[in-house]
C-alpha cells in the first residue's frame, strides 16, 4: 500500500468516524457542536488569510475587520453544513419540510413544460448539498456534474450521498454527452459554474469586479438544446432554517456569432450567481481560487 493510499484511506476513516459521531448526537447538540468546530478552525486561522484576502478584493471598499467578520460567519456556516451533511441519511420529507422554505419552483415546472429539459445553476454556496437533496425530496431529482476527489474512497461515499433521492452525479471529465442526454430526456442538470476553468474551457467572464476564468461547456450546451437555465440558491435564514430560491431563467442570448454569444452567456450565468454572493457574502466558498492567478509577488500579498 503506497503512502498516499494509506493517507486517503486514514483520513477517510477519521471523515467517517466523525460524520457518525455527529449523525448520533441529538440534532441540536450536533448543530452547536457545528457552529463551535467552525469557530474553532477561524480562530487557528486555518485559510483564514486567504479567505479574507479574497473577501478584500471582491469588496474592496470592506475594511479588515468587515472581511474577517464575513469569513467567520462563514466558517461558522460551514461548521453546520458539515453537520447536515453528516445527517443526510435522516433527511426526509418531513425534515425538508421543518427546516426549508421553497420560493420560485414553478418555474422549473414551468421550464420543464417547455420539453426541452432544465438546467438548476447553482454555485458553492450555503449548503449546496442540501439544496440538491431538497429538489430530489420536493419531486425534482437532478443529475450534477461534478469533480472526482482526488481521495478515492472519500469520492466513492460522497458520490453515494449525492445519489440519493433520485439524484445522480455526471463526473465532470468528457461531461458534455451526458449532458446532453439528461436534457434530451426532458430532466433536471445542474451545474456549480464558479470554479475557475482551464483556459481550454474557459472564457473570461467578470465576477465580483475582477476577471474569472469560466467553464464554457453550459452555454455551449443550452445553446444547442435551447434548454431553460434556472439560477437556483439555498440561503441559511438562521441555524438550521433554510430558504430555496428558484429565481427567473437566464435568458439566452443566440445571435448567430457563436464567440460573441458563449461568452454574453457565460457571463450572464455568472451575473446570477454574483447577484446572490452580494446579498449573502458570508455563505459562497470563498476557499476557491476563485480568478485568474496572479504574478506570485502580487498573489503572495493577498493571502
């Protein structure tokens, strides 16, 4: 067994042991032993220079202080997606319905009347695993694309979680046929667009001020399906409160230029998932390397 093996394979029993100890734990024990781990890792400064750095950049009219009070409100967010995370296997239709608001499903329903299939376009933000959950329970089962973890056996219980309720997981290499095909199928496909993109996907888009290397591969695929594109959030309200947000599709801009309109597309999307990290900045994943690199003397400053 190589060194890597044996460290994925430790660390995905650490990861299950504690899971296992937050799943037994009463749900509000768990939930404030969430919030308490989250405080914990901002208080060891764990990520926390970067964290800040990015908040400073993408508003940079926030003083430090109004940065580090966004990234420990974060942190502390994480703590209990963590926990529900843990939880999922006791999540059910009666637990969606104590602890989730709905706003906007109809327009899915309405998106999928259309025959053409839908996109849910979402991002790392609150607790995005949840919101996938949420939609299978409610009647809305979608298949996501998403990245192998490089831990092999972390990526096959994840993938299993992810799975439930209908849902499924596309693997985000060679990702566009499948795509297609759920589509074709008249069904649900999301899609996490704020990870910075190779420059082989990607075109530039501009987020939070500042340009963002995007994944080009959804407007290229909504443009040949003509598929409706549902921006959809879930935002903590408080504790363990959540409301699900299905705002107004994007709408799709089909010119006849294929350059020009991948990429007014592509940045549409990113409007929309902009649009919500302003309102809510203490709940996107401000953990990413989110924009185009620097030069290391400059990148060095802002961690």
């Amino acid at each position: 067994m190589s060194a890597k093996t044996l460290f994925d394979l430790l660390s995905y029993a650490a990861f299950r042991v504690f899971l296992r100890v937050m799943a037994i734990l009463p749900l509000s024990v768990a939930a404030a032993a969430g919030v308490f781990l989250g405080g914990v890792f901002f208080a060891l400064g764990i990520r926390k220079r970067f964290v800040t750095g990015n908040i400073m950049r993408a508003f940079p009219d926030k003083s430090l202080s109004e940065a580090s009070l966004i990234a420990r409100r974060l942190y502390k967010n994480m703590g209990l997606s963590v926990v529900e995370f843990a939880r999922m296997d006791a999540i059910d239709e009666a637990y969606v319905e104590r602890h989730i608001s709905f706003e906007g499903l109809h327009r899915l329903d309405e998106a999928l009347r259309l025959g053409k299939g839908a996109v849910v376009l979402t991002a790392h933000f609150g607790n995005w695993e949840l919101l996938s959950a949420a939609l299978g329970i409610r009647g809305y089962p979608l298949s996501a694309v998403a990245r192998p973890l490089d831990n092999a056996y972390m990526n096959e219980f994840i993938s299993t979680q992810r799975s439930r309720f209908g849902n499924r997981v596309i693997a985000k290499k060679n990702a566009i046929r499948p795509m297609l095909e759920v589509l074709k199928k008249n069904s649900i496909l999301g899609i996490l667009l704020d990870q910075r993109a190779s420059r082989k996907e990607a075109v530039v888009t501009d987020f939070l001020g500042m340009p963002a290397p995007t994944n080009k591969g959804l407007a290229l695929t909504v443009m040949r399906t003509g598929s409706s594109v549902v921006p959809v959030f879930i935002h903590r309200e408080h504790g363990l409160k959540h409301r699900l947000v299905c705002m107004e599709p994007v709408p799709i801009a089909v010119t006849g230029d294929m350059e020009r309109d991948i990429r007014e597309n592509t940045q549409r999307f990113t409007s929309a998932i902009e649009s919500f990290v302003r309102l809510y900045p203490d709940e996107w994943f401000w953990f990413h390397s989110r924009w185009e690199r620097r030069k290391r003397s400059r990148h060095a400053k802002s961690k």
